[in-house]
C-alpha cells in the first residue's frame, strides 16, 4: 500500500510522559528547573546544556525512558507493511518554525 504514512506524537503516545520533564527529573535538575520557570521562558530553560549537561548524559536519560510496549508493536507493524513513519515532536516544530 504505497503513499500510506502513519504519524505518531511522542510524548504522551509513544510515551507516557512528558519527555522534557523526564529529563529534567532524571538529570537532577528538578529544583533548579521550577526556581527558574518563574524568570525564564521555558524553551531557555531546556537549553541544558548551557547548565552544564553533555548530549550524551541527555542521550542516556532518553534511552531510559519508558515506551508503551503496544505502540512499539505498531511501529514495527507498519514498518513491516512498509508505510511510512513520522513521529512529530511539537517542542520542535515550534523551536524550528517547521511546518513539515
């Protein structure tokens, strides 16, 4: 079935969390985070590398998450009868400006 592509949000269905907020969390930076929010915009606060957080601690944090086994099995389902596969991040089309 060719020209079928199956979109997929990332926090909260591929997820069942919110991703910027786990990350925060498992870095430690919980506390920092909410004295900061009053003050900041909340895409400044997400720069945590400019907190002294490498990609790779990042990256590490990530891989920890925890994935809705059922949406794994959907990913591969579709994968399999060879559908295309988007999977959006809303921070990032925001970030970007991407309309794609």
């Amino acid at each position: 079935m060719a020209g079928i592509v199956v979109v997929f949000d990332f926090d909260k269905t591929i997820i069942d969390l919110d991703s910027d907020n786990w990350v925060i969390d498992e870095l430690g930076a919980t506390d920092l985070f909410n004295r900061l929010l009053p003050t900041m915009p909340w895409n400044s606060l997400m720069e945590l590398h400019d907190q002294g957080k490498t990609i790779d601690e990042i990256e590490q944090v990530l891989k920890r998450v925890p994935v809705i086994p059922r949406v794994v099995a959907a990913i591969k389902a579709a994968h399999t009868f060879g559908y295309g596969l988007v999977i959006e991040r809303i921070h990032w089309l925001r970030k970007t400006g991407s309309k794609e």
